[in-house]
C-alpha cells in the first residue's frame, strides 16, 4: 500500500514554545490530508481537511490560530502547535488520501509538552 | 460525525475466524464503508472499503448487506497479531470527504 512518512514520531517540548510536524506521502501525490488528534484509550478526532494550495478547513471547536496547517505542495503537509501547553500533549496522527479515495495513516506523533 | 455503531470489545481464538459487525443504518448512497485498524500506539491501517458489493483482499473480507445498513468484516484467520482497534468508517468517494472515527471494536485474539 501506499506510504505516509510523519515526522517526528515522538516530541517533548517547553510550554509556551511551538512545535512543527510533517506529513509526507512517500509514492503518491495527495491533493487532501487529514490531520487527527488522539488522547489515550479515546478515538481519532479529527482536527482539520488539508487541501493543496488552499486554506485548511478545521473541524467545529478547533483552534485555527493555535494548530496551523500549510500544505504547500502535494506531498507535503505540516502541522505546527502554537504556544503549547501541557494540555496539547496528544497522540497527531496525519493521513493523506490516495488514488482510490483510500486513505492512508502515517505513525503519528506523540507530543508531551512539559 | 461517525455514522456508524460497533459493539466495543470482542474475543476470537487464534486460527479461528473473526467476524466484526458494523451497522450504518443511515449511510447515503453514494457512501462507502472503509475498514480500518489501529494497533497500540501506531497509525491506523487500511484493511478494505466497498460500495455495495463484497469485497475480498489479501487482508480481509467484507460482506455488505442488500440493504448496505450494515457489514461485516470477516478476518479468515485470526493471528495475535490481529489484536487491534478495528474502525467501521462511512463515506462518501470524493476525494475531500473527511474520514470521522467512531468507537470502534476493541478485537482481542486469545492463544
């Protein structure tokens, strides 16, 4: 199946400083990716549609100025936490939807903010 | 939102099949059914999708009803390493239609 590479797989970070995290599709050209969010023993929730080339739409209840998405080429989308706090500590996962309107995960990150 | 209902938790012996029900009473019909998994603390995985016919990979199988309000995911034989979140998911089949995770069923493969 296809490949989507995120980067990095686990980050510690400062309150208050910001962290970037990347999607990539390694074999594919994605016009559209995902980004979801996972607390433990919980769902996938997701965040925000990731268009190419166009602003993100973000879900109902989610932070377009803290969580801000770029998905400035069609195999690259990035997900960057604004002054985060400890209460942003997650399991990010991305996913970037394929030829058949399959879509595939990357290995999600897991963000601890101290 | 998810559309769709699993029972939260089920045991299947090893070797032995599992079969995963999923209702989606209300699913449209230009709607898929996408089957997904998430092992511990790794992304999810693409198992399988179908419209209204069954569909069968190297994976799984997936038996869609006549009145699609419902599907099973069948897994022919269960391995430990089939001990995952599995996730019935409905959507539609254009590319920008958000994929919405439910509850899922927690599928344990006991020795």
């Amino acid at each position: 199946g296809a490949v989507v590479s995120q980067h990095p797989s686990r980050v510690i970070c400062k309150s208050g400083t910001s962290v970037k995290i990347e999607c990539r599709s390694l074999d594919f050209q994605a016009t559209t990716m995902f980004w979801y969010r996972q607390f433990p023993k919980q769902s996938l929730m997701l965040m925000a549609t990731s268009n190419e080339g166009s602003k993100a739409t973000y879900e109902q209840g989610v932070e377009k100025d803290k969580f801000l998405i770029n998905h400035a080429s069609l195999t690259l989308s990035t997900l960057t936490v604004t002054s985060a706090h400890p209460e942003d500590s997650s399991f990010y996962i991305c996913s970037a939807v394929g030829q058949l309107n399959e879509a595939f995960f990357g290995q999600g990150t897991r963000l601890t903010v101290v | 939102d998810a559309k769709t209902t699993q029972p939260p938790s089920m045991d299947c012996a090893e070797g032995r099949a599992a079969n995963l029900p999923c209702n989606h009473s209300t699913i449209s019909g230009n709607e898929y059914v996408y089957w997904y998994r998430q092992i511990h603390s790794q992304g999810p995985q693409y198992i399988i999708h179908g419209l209204k016919n069954n569909e069968t990979n190297e994976m799984a199988s997936l038996i869609i009803t006549e009145d699609r309000k419902s599907s099973t995911l069948i897994l022919p034989h269960a391995t430990l390493r089939d001990t995952a979140v599995y996730y019935c998911i409905v959507r539609a089949g254009n590319t920008g239609n958000q994929f919405y995770f439910g509850t899922g069923t927690s599928l344990t493969v006991i020795p």
